[in-house]
C-alpha cells in the first residue's frame, strides 16, 4: 500500500471530523469525560479548517485510490525556555481501518520535514499518559518525555 501526503482541503472537513473520537479511545482518566474531549477537539479543528492561522497546516494522508487514511495539524510556536521557533504537532488522528499499516509514522515524518522548512528546531506533542498505543510509537520515532504534567482533582 503507498501512501500521498497532501494539504487539506474544505471537502476533507468531514473525514477529520469523523475521526475526532479517536482521540479519546484508551483509559482516561478519571477527571476526564470523553465528550468533553471530543466536543472541545472537535470545536478546536473546526475553526482551524475554517479559519486556517498562519504557520499552521494540516495534510491528510490518503492511498493509492484516494481514500483518507489519517491526518496531522501542526503548528509553529516559540520555545518558553529560548524564545527559538518549535514545530508542535497539534492533533494526529489514523482511520482505525488503517491503523497498524505506517500511516502515523508517515504523518510524523511530513510534520518533521515541515518543522525542518519552517527553521523549527523542536518539534513537539502531548499525549495522555494513559494512551500507551501512541506513546510506544511516539518513542519508537524518537520522541523523548520533556517535561510531566500533574494534576490532582479537587473535590
């Protein structure tokens, strides 16, 4: 199967949108709600679609026959710590029927050459401590934990 990486389009708009409860498919934990994550991404993406913001993109990767198969927002920001320009990689989202066939590894690796032409020199994500499926390949791409977030619930 060969994968096309390709800028996203107005018609891509409800494949993204359908892949939205993606995001939230492992163990949350407890102080999180799945449709809170969902409608709160969902928001998110679509006024991103809707009102693209200058050093953004999206590209959605599709087969040989042009059927969607994933797709990857990423953003320019600057560094808390140096000020320098960062790559962050804001939602990545695979069609579960494509999932395990290296449509996130080509995902990451447009991000990366992204970040490269855009004269980032971090390229950054969260993941949710408890999504063990992505952090395996985020670290098996070369990711490395950078920093943790704790949060305790207040009752």
């Amino acid at each position: 199967m060969t994968i096309h990486i390709r800028p996203f389009t107005v018609s891509d708009t409800n494949f993204i949108e359908s892949l939205i409860p993606r995001f939230s498919e492992f163990d949350l934990p407890a102080w999180r709600q799945r449709d809170e994550i969902d409608n709160t991404n969902l928001a998110s993406l679509k006024k991103t679609m809707e009102t693209p913001e200058q050093g953004s993109a999206i590209y959605i990767a599709e087969d040989e026959a042009g059927k969607r198969a994933g797709f990857i927002h990423i953003q320019t920001q600057t560094d808390y710590f140096n000020s320098k320009k960062v790559c962050y990689i804001s939602d990545l989202a695979v069609d579960s029927a494509f999932e395990g066939q290296g449509v996130g590894r080509i995902l990451l690796a447009k991000a990366e050459d992204w970040a490269r032409a855009e004269g980032c020199h971090l390229l950054s994500l969260y993941v949710f401590s408890n999504n063990s499926h992505a952090r395996r390949i985020y670290e098996k791409l070369g990711f490395n934990e950078e920093v943790t977030k704790y949060v305790k619930p207040i009752k």
